[in-house]
C-alpha cells in the first residue's frame, strides 16, 4: 500500500510541476462556472425584485397610466422605475434621478442594472381608443426569473387592456346598429361608459384563488444568483473535472511511449500497485479541482453579497458529507472511463480527439450546461446514458432540494455500477506495453 501511495504522491507533484496545469485545473474551471453562473441567474436579481425601466410617452394618456398601473400592480417583485417617490434606498439605483432617457434605459438594461425596459409611443391612448394596433417596446434580459414574472405581468396587462378596449368597442357597434348616436360627443361618451363599465367587470375578480404562504427556512429559496451558480459550479465542476481525470489516458500512452511504464514493472512494486498509484493520482486531483471550484463559487456570492444586495451566499444544502460522497464517486467514475479509453487509444493525437469529443458529448448530454430540466423527455432519458447526469442529479437534490446522503444513494449506485463497468474493462484491456 505504501508503494502505490508514492507512485499517487509522485504522479500528483509531476502533474502539478507545470505552471500551465494550474491554469487548466483552477482558472479555466472558476472563471467559466463564475461567467456562466451570473449570466444564467441575472447578476443575483436584487434579492427576489425585478426592475422595470419605464419610459412612457403618453403622460397624458388614460389608458397608458392603467397600462403601467396594472403592470406594476401583477406583483409586488417588480419594482418599475423611475419610482414614484425617491426614497433613500433608491431601489431603482437612479442616484436620486427623478428622470430617466430611453438610452439611460437602453444602457441599464445591457449592464444588468435593470431586468427589463418597457416604453408606450406617443399617442397610445388615444390610438388604441380609436381601434389602431398600438405597439410597445418590451425588452429584457437573459434571466429566465424575468421572462417568468414581468413578461407574464406585461402580457397580462396587455390582454386586460385590450380586452376592455375591443369591449367597449363591441358595445358602441352594438348600440350604433340598433339605435344609431345624434352625435359624436354622444357616441364618445357611451364608449367611455362602456370602457369603464368594462374596466370595472375586469377588476372585480370574477372568482377568488386563495393563496396560502408557508414559511421557509431563508437558505432553502432560490434567489437569483442560487438558481445561476447552483447550476454552473457542479455542473463546470463535473465536466473539467472530467476533462482532466480522462487525460490520464493521454499520460498512460505518453508512458508506453517513453518506456516509463515498462521500466517501472522492473522495480520491485506489483503491476497492481502501479496501475492503482497512477489511478489515485488522477482522483485526488479530480478531488482538489473540485473542492476547489466549490470553494471559489462559495467565495465569490460571499462577497459579492457584501457588495450587492442582489447577490446570497451559495447554499450548497445541509449534509457536506453528501456532496462530498458525489464528488469522490464521480471522480472515481471518470478516472475508470479514462483508464478504459486508454487502453483503446494508440496515440496521442489520436487521444486528444477522441477525449475532447466524449468530454464535450458527455457534459451537455448529462446536464452540466444546463438544467435536463428544459430539455424534451426523451432527452433525458438519452442524456442519463452519461454519468454526468447522475452526478448533476444528485448535486440538485442536495443543493435546490435540500436532501440528504439517504436521498442520493440510487444516483450514487448508478454512478458506482458506471465506474465497476469501466474499471472491469480497463483492466481486462490494459497492456502495460
């Protein structure tokens, strides 16, 4: 045992002699689960709150005031700017402006200040009155919270107020066919009646839905920066991790090669505890690569909560030794499909090809890009063929579910019977010439 341990120690400070290794192992990794991460959650969505920059073109429009009224009022996370009253916590981060450009919006919303950016042309009001299509600029940000809360909120606005104009619309034609109007002021003053008597059917809640709120532990709601990073950190942390550990099929050829291999069966150590040194080696640094991601994805909404209020620190669920477990069996898992491609492998060019297409199959496929969640079942059944979606699987139950070492054990018996099934073939393959 000791022997195969030095061969570990040995092959790990070779690995790490390289300045270029401490690139691809630590920088490469945080620098694309970080970038990712913050895209995916919306720069932490200033804890739960969406801001909507509004510009309104028709101040003196009716219908446009109860277009902005009905959208600010479709939930209380959506905070609309300029807000009404400047307050000192200045939600919209204005600096204290009463007044905001389309540009200044424009700008906002490409720096993430603002989620969203909403603006009624001139002459709305009396436009969608007289029956024209009316149209409103709407944009908003890649954060899939604001395509679920303030989309809904505008386009429900939208159809609410259409609703009420074609409406009343319907009643004048209705009452012109029957009964036509002396005048114009008398047939705009029936369909002002008939708007507001329509408004009025619109907001008097035909039917009620009781809402309940049950109270949760803090650390249990997925804000923002939760939802982004809880994905992108894993989910980085699998795919580089596997990246790494598969090379070491790239090492056993380069040692054929080289007659390293060769040599070492010369020296009084077993060909087992070789080949167990070596596969060691990889695992721990499978292991200090993923500790280490986890640790900087920690680090990083640490302090960037002290910064910005939008971000929470990264909640990695209550049972460290769980998560843990799921590092080590997948470590475990890509270290013996490494080994069995590198008895498949002849040389390195070769390898490097064939490792970069199965890493790059395997990461996507399994989740560690995206959530399975989002993509049609038949994909995820065809994507639970990797063992990268096991691994992503039980990285969400700890992480977004909060469960325990109980709740993960199928997913990490799937991901062992994986690295069974490749160590079984590895070694019934590997020639150590």
């Amino acid at each position: 045992m000791q022997k195969l341990i030095s061969i570990a120690i040995k092959d790990t400070l070779v690995y790490f002699r390289d300045p270029g290794a401490y690139i691809g192992t630590f920088v490469i990794p945080v620098v694309f689960a970080l970038f990712i991460g913050v895209g995916i959650g919306g720069g932490g969505n200033n804890g739960g709150t969406f801001r909507v920059d509004v510009i309104n073109n028709d101040t003196e429009g009716v219908l446009a005031a109860d277009f902005i009224q009905q959208v600010a009022g479709a939930s209380d996370r959506i905070q609309l700017c300029p807000q009404a009253t400047v307050t000192e916590d200045d939600p919209c981060r204005l600096d204290g402006a009463a007044t905001l450009s389309a540009e200044d919006a424009l700008t906002r919303l490409s720096n993430n200040v603002t989620n969203a950016y909403l603006e009624i042309p001139t002459g709305f009001s009396d436009g969608l009155a007289a029956g024209q299509p009316m149209n409103i600029i709407f944009r908003t940000n890649a954060n899939a919270g604001t395509q679920t809360v303030v989309s809904q909120a505008v386009n429900a606005a939208a159809v609410r107020l259409s609703g009420t104009v074609s409406t009343a619309k319907v009643a004048v034609d209705t009452v012109a066919e029957v009964l036509p109007f002396s005048d114009d002021a008398a047939r705009e003053s029936f369909q002002t009646s008939a708007f507001d008597r329509a408004a009025a059917i619109w907001a008097s809640t035909p039917f009620e839905v009781q809402v309940v709120e049950a109270s949760v532990d803090s650390s249990e709601t997925v804000s923002g920066s939760q939802a982004g990073l809880g994905q992108s950190v894993p989910g980085m942390g699998s795919m580089f991790v596997m990246f790494t550990v598969l090379f070491a099929a790239i090492t056993f050829i380069r040692e054929r090669k080289n007659w390293t291999m060769q040599r070492l069966i010369t020296m009084p150590v077993t060909r087992w505890q070789i080949l167990g040194g070596k596969i060691l080696s990889y695992f721990v640094i499978g292991m200090i690569q993923f500790l280490f991601l986890f640790g900087a994805g920690l680090l990083f909404t640490t302090v960037m909560s002290q910064i910005n209020s939008g971000f929470t620190p990264l909640y990695l669920g209550r049972d460290p030794l769980a998560l843990v477990m799921v590092m080590a069996t997948f470590t475990l898992c890509a270290t013996a499909l490494g080994m069995l491609l590198g008895t498949l492998i002849r040389s390195e060019m070769q390898g490097g090809a064939i490792l970069n297409l199965v890493g790059l199959t395997l990461a996507p496929l399994g989740g560690a890009w995206w959530s399975l969640d989002i993509v049609p079942e038949f994909m995820r059944v065809v994507g639970h063929l990797s063992p990268v979606a096991w691994a992503m699987d039980a990285f969400r139950k700890l992480i977004f579910e909060n469960a325990t070492l109980v709740n993960i054990l199928p997913e990490l018996g799937i991901l062992l019977a994986f690295t069974a099934l490749f160590f079984a073939l590895g070694v019934r393959r590997f020639k150590y010439d």
